[in-house]
C-alpha cells in the first residue's frame, strides 16, 4: 500500500484517543479545583511569621509536624 496517500501521520496513530469523562467525574474535578482555589486563597490571607518555621503550618493536622515526625502536645 501508498503510505502517501494515508491522510493520518505516526504521531496521529500513536496518540490515545481523548478519555470522554462521566458528568459525575467532571463534577468531581470541578469540586477539587474549587477546593484548591479556596484553600491557595486562605493561604495567601494568613498573616506572615516572624521568625517562624517557614513552609506549611505544622500544625495543619492537629499535631506539631516537621520533616514527617509528629508530636502530640
């Protein structure tokens, strides 16, 4: 056969087909985009440390965490 005359490229063949998502699916990412906007948002609005730690506060979780060890206080 004429590989001159196949309208579709290598690239084109070797692309996947793009996934069709369910409403829900699309729902639920919208939701998380949400949810990180608001959550960049609030971090931008927290006042800025003196002195501190520096990076995410380390007591997001109810615990005082550091580099992954967690202390109970």
């Amino acid at each position: 056969m004429d590989d001159e005359n196949n309208p579709i490229t290598e690239v084109e063949q070797s692309q996947p087909a793009p996934r069709i998502l369910s409403p829900e699916a699309q729902r639920a990412l919208a939701e998380a985009a949400q949810r990180r906007a608001l959550a960049d948002q609030q971090r931008a609005n927290m006042p800025k440390e003196v002195n501190g730690s520096g990076g995410l506060e380390p007591v997001r979780y109810g615990d005082w965490e550091i580099n992954g060890l967690i202390s109970d206080f």
